[in-house]
C-alpha cells in the first residue's frame, strides 16, 4: 500500500494525473479507509478543475482522520479557493485546535479575518 500511494505522489508531481487516479483508486478498492489515499485524491482532483470531487475526498480524508493535518489545511484551503470563507475559517480554526502553532492555518486565518471576508 505504502509504494502505491508513494508512485501516485510521484506521479502527481510529474503531471501523470490520470495515472495517478488509477493508482489511488485501486488503493481504495483495497482499502476504502485510507484517509492518505482519500487526501491525495481530492489535491488531484483539485488540480484538474474536478473541485466537487476534489471536495468529497478532501472532507472524507477529515473524516477517517480528524488529526490529519495536512488534509485539513488543504481542505481549508480549496474552500478558500473555491471561495467558501466560513467553511475555510472554520477547518483552520480546527487545524489551530489540534495543532495551534500551525503556521499555514495561523496565516490564513489571520489574512482572512484581516481582510473580513
């Protein structure tokens, strides 16, 4: 499972997008619960305009594993992108209550209540 899911992170970096789907989707018939997997997806997602999709894997990755830093911050901050504020505030602001020194979930959250959005 390991070197599965490091060939799609090594695919994704590569721009293999397609290829990398293919990867992360036979893991998850192996192992629906794979919140690594899951997260993955949903920045593949992400990057190929698939924003729906990106969000569902994004929020499922959370869900399978709520101290998953790096899933919430990248959840928080497709919301942003997608410009969904209060949703975006509120998963730095879990980000923050796991990990309150978390740099990246500090700074955007201290832009986006600067900038009131």
């Amino acid at each position: 499972m390991d070197e599965k899911l490091r060939k799609a992170w090594a695919l994704r970096f590569e721009g293999k997008y397609q290829e990398a789907i293919a990867i992360l989707q036979e893991i998850l018939g192996e192992d629906p619960l794979c919140a690594p997997a899951h997260h993955l997806l949903g920045l593949i997602y992400g990057f190929i305009g698939e924003f729906e999709k990106s969000l569902e894997e994004l929020q499922k990755a959370v869900e399978l594993d709520g101290n998953f830093i790096q899933a919430r911050n990248d959840l928080a901050l497709t919301y942003a992108m997608l410009g969904m504020y209060e949703e975006a505030k509120a998963e730095f602001k879990k980000v923050l209550e796991i990990d309150p020194g978390n740099a990246l979930a500090t700074k955007h959250l201290h832009l986006m209540e600067t900038e009131e959005i």
